[in-house]
C-alpha cells in the first residue's frame, strides 16, 4: 500500500495526459544541445509512441541506439536496442524482433543491467516457444542462468525478491479492497438513512396536507356558527319587534300577566343565543387543541429531522478527516519516491519534464567484496544487515535538505546534490560521505566484538552536468543520466577502503573547507587519467573564515 497509491495515480494520469506530454518532449528534444540530453528525450518519445505509432517508435528507437553507441552508453544502447525490439514486436516482425533483442542481451550484459537481460530472455524464450522450438528456449535461458552464475547472482534471488514485492503488493491490495468494502457498507447505510429521510418528509409532507384540510374545515365550522348568530341576532330583532307590537296589548292585558309573559319570552331568547355562543366556543377550543396537538407532531418530527442531520454531518466531518489523512499519507509517500518539486508537478500537471543542471554532485557509495561476504550470511541475515546500514545511510542524508536519494543499486547507494532550483555546494554531500564512513567504522567495531563478519565501502564524489527526469510508465523511478555519474562511478571504484575520494572538479569547489591529500592522475576504466583527491577532514571554523 506504500507505494500503490501514488503508483495508480501516476498511472492514470500518464494515461490521460500522454499527448500533451509528447508534443511537450518533442519541444524539449528541438531545444536540447547536449548529446546525453537528446539520447534521453529520443529514448522516452519512443517509449511513448510505443502503443500509438509503432512506426515512429522503431524511428526514434532506431536514433536514439545510434546515439547511445556513438556516447559509448552501453546501459542505454540496451534500453534503446529492447525499445527496437518492442516496436518490431507491435509491428509483427519476429525475425527483427529476435535479431534487435539478441543486441539487447548484449548491451545488457556489458552493462551489467540485471533488469534487462532477464526482460530481453523472456522475450527471447517466447519467440522460441512458440516457434515450438523448446531446445532453443532452454539454451537462451540456460545462457542466461550461466550469466548470472557467473556473476555472482542467480535468477533464484531474483525471483525471490520478486516473490517478496508480489506477496508485499498482494497484502496491499488486499487491504485496499478490504477497506474499499467497509466504504461501501457506509456509503450503502448513509443511502438508507437518506431513503428513511426522504420517507419521513413524505410523510411529513402528507400530514402538513391534513393539517392544512383540518384548518380549513374549522375556518368554515366557524363561518357556520357566525351565521348561525346572525340568525340568532335576527331572531333576536324580531323579538324586540314582538315586544312592540305586545305593548299594544297592554291596554288589554292586566299589568302581571304583561309582565310574565315578557319575562317567559326574554328568557327564551337568552337562553337560545346562550346555547348558540357556548356550542360556537366547544367548536373553536377543539379546533385549537386539534392545532396544538399537530404542531407539537410537527416539532417532535423537526427535531428528529435536526438531530439525524447533525450526526451526519459529525460522521461526514470523520469522513472528510479520513480522507484528508489519507491524502496526506498519499503525498508523504509519494515524496519518499520523488523530490519535493518533481512530486508537486507531478500533481499539478500529471507529468514531470526533463530538465538539466549544470552543477550536480553526484556520490556512489559500494560495499568491497559483498558477494564473499553475503556468502557467509543467511538470507534474512544479509537482508537486516543492509537494511541496518542503509536505513542509517538514509537517516543522515535526511540530516541535509539540499541531498536526494536517487536509488540502491544492489549493494551501491547512490545520492546526488544540486537538483533543486537554488544552486548548491557539494559540501553537505562530503560531509554526508563522511559520516557513512564514520558508521560503517564503528559498526565494524561492533560486528568484530559479536564475531560476525561486517561491510567495509569505498565513495565517490563528481561534480558535474546532468539531465534528470521521471522515467517509466509502471515501477517509474526519479534518475539522472550523463558522463558525470559515470565519471563519480569510476572514482567510487578507484578507492580504498574506508575513505571518500573526490574528483578535481569537486576539490576546485571545496578546498578552502576540507584538507584533502592528492592522489595524482590515477587511470579510470574508459575516462583515461582522472586526478583525484581523499578528504581527510573538514577544516577548523577559524581556518575557513581566516
């Protein structure tokens, strides 16, 4: 899960932004002037009009192994030569597909490029299988077997490491769908609570409706009996009238009987209006109760409706800080596999262009007679005993900003400074080179004292141009190519034990800080006669500001 977050990400923006990044390393390629620059754009068109335009893949595969021939780039000429061969393969030409990987092998083979030879076999042995060919099949990786045996290392430990990456990355995955599951029982359970919402508003909603009708008939229940008053007042008008037309009869009418029977009917029609009033009140106390009754329904319901919405937003809140952290753990990973400024244009633009840099240190760090050594180990001991020396190596490059982990190369460390966009002096990188030494010693005295056999490393520093870039469309990887890493590679295997030897163009630089001893010209592998100087010690505060 370390790496497959930040992996699937590039992937998916590599795909989507693979035409803009041609017409972008096409721009560069028009203006690049140094050799290795161009050898590098070429190789990476190719690679990227691979599944587009196999045509002009085989062009440019075609160029850019012309180019690496002519710089004496063997590393590269493979490459170029396995690109040659992949075109040829999209284009159906097994004879050129088979000549082109054969000259792959080759290259792969000066170069040393374990990754290569084993890619270039196993396209080799299908050609032969399915020629039906099988003892062809068996001689190309019987070769390939003696190769290794040869070199120390068989295909065994290859394909353990292998099993070891696949067993990591299926762990991963596994853990991945187990938390994408639990994701999608809480995107399924917050769907019901929202289908339970909507059903409550409908029924909300329903009620509302009810309520509504409920008002209306109580609005014309009291229209009714205001009618009915208004009779009651007419009624009580043609009593009054009544009463006058009685009083014609008084003449008639003895004085008590008058006023009997005045008093019978007053009473009558008091008591008529009285029930009238009473009946009409009963009616409006129970059509308020009726209301009072619905809007306190109606305020338990809201309520309830608020409490829900409050603690979904408070799981949603948990969510979203979820999903932050996640994305945090996402950025910091993807800063363990590429510098600061290469993972931000990743981001930002789903693709990181080459760039070139004038002034790069470059330090190679190898362990001396690893293979004797890891003889006497168990596997699971020489596994500790590296990721002992190396988690060290990386805790004191982490010690110094401007230093970047390029990549371990089986036993050899490399790291390189001034890839940044402020320019640096190589002098972090001495100090770092320095400090390895100064572990590696004590825990030499370490393994002494526990009989256990221990690591002794030579280093190199080179200080010189460079072009660096993202290569690769799966297991991509930050690296540098130009003569100066081959020149620091050479220097590292020009030096003894236990020291750190440096170019003269990095001892022009750094002199008036470290005491360095010269070596006099000392003769490199293909570079001729290099001087070369060991430092021996930064110099006193006062001697450098004096």
């Amino acid at each position: 899960m370390r790496f497959f977050l930040p992996f699937l990400f590039l992937t998916i923006s590599f795909s989507a932004y693979a035409q803009s990044s041609i017409e972008e390393l096409e721009k560069q390629l028009q203006a690049a002037t140094f050799a290795t620059e161009k050898l590098a754009l070429t190789y990476q068109l190719g690679d990227l009009y691979l599944s587009q335009s196999p045509k002009k893949a085989l062009e440019l595969g075609l160029q850019a192994n012309r180019m690496a021939i002519d710089q004496g780039n063997k590393s590269m000429a493979g490459r170029t030569a396995f690109l040659v061969a992949q075109a040829y393969e999209y284009l159906k030409d097994t004879r050129n597909q088979e000549v082109w990987l054969k000259n792959a092998l080759t290259y792969a083979k000066q170069a040393g490029d374990s990754d290569l030879i084993i890619r270039s076999v196993e396209k080799r042995s299908l050609i032969a299988v399915k020629d039906r060919n099988y003892r062809r099949a068996y001689e190309i990786n019987q070769e390939a077997f003696e190769y290794f045996s040869a070199k120390g290392t068989s295909i065994s430990e290859l394909e353990n490491r292998y099993a070891l990456q696949k067993v990591g990355l299926e762990r991963e995955k596994r853990q991945l769908e187990s938390e994408r599951n639990t994701l999608q029982e809480e995107v399924g359970r917050l769907g019901q609570e929202k289908e339970q919402l909507s059903t409550e508003k409908t029924d909300l909603e329903v009620r509302q409706e009810v309520l509504v009708k409920e008002k209306d008939k109580a609005v014309e229940e009291v229209s009714k009996k205001e009618e009915d008053l208004q009779v009651v007042s007419r009624a009580k008008d043609q009593a009054e009238a009544m009463a006058a037309f009685r009083q014609e009869e008084v003449a008639l009418l003895s004085r008590d009987t008058l006023e009997k029977r005045y008093l019978i009917e007053e009473t009558r029609a008091g008591l008529a209006e009285e029930q009238l009033k009473v009946s009409a009140r009963n009616s409006l106390i129970l059509i308020i109760a009726i209301l009072l009754v619905s809007f306190l329904g109606l305020a338990v319901l809201l309520y309830s409706r608020y409490q829900a919405k409050k603690r979904n937003a408070q799981e949603l809140k948990v969510k979203n800080e979820e999903v932050e952290k996640e994305k945090q753990r996402s950025d910091s990973l993807l800063l363990n596999i590429l510098p600061k400024s290469i993972a931000e244009e990743l981001k930002r633009n789903g693709k990181a262009g080459a760039r070139y840099f004038g002034e790069v240190s470059v330090l190679f760090t190898d362990f001396i007679n690893f293979t004797r050594i890891a003889e006497q180990l168990s596997p699971e001991e020489l596994v500790a005993e590296l990721d002992t020396c190396f988690q060290e190596f990386d805790r004191i490059i982490s010690k110094y900003p401007d230093l970047e982990k390029i990549k371990t190369i089986g036993d050899a460390y490399m790291v390189a400074s001034g890839l940044g966009d402020r320019e640096t002096l190589p002098i972090t990188i001495i100090k770092a080179a320095l400090e390895i030494q100064e572990f590696l010693s004590h825990h030499r005295e370490q393994r002494i004292k526990e009989g256990k056999p221990y690591f002794t490393a030579r280093s190199g520093i080179h200080t010189g141009p460079v072009v660096a870039g993202v290569v690769g469309m799966k297991k991509f990887a930050y690296d540098i190519w130009g003569d100066t890493v081959n020149i620091a590679s050479r220097i590292e295997s020009q030096c003894e034990p236990g020291k750190v030897n440096i170019s003269d163009s990095t001892f022009q630089i750094v002199q008036s800080v470290f005491d360095c001893e010269y070596r006099g010209k000392v003769p490199a592998k293909n570079k001729g006669e290099i001087d070369m100087y060991y430092v021996v010690a930064e110099k006193a505060r006062e001697a450098v500001e004096a």
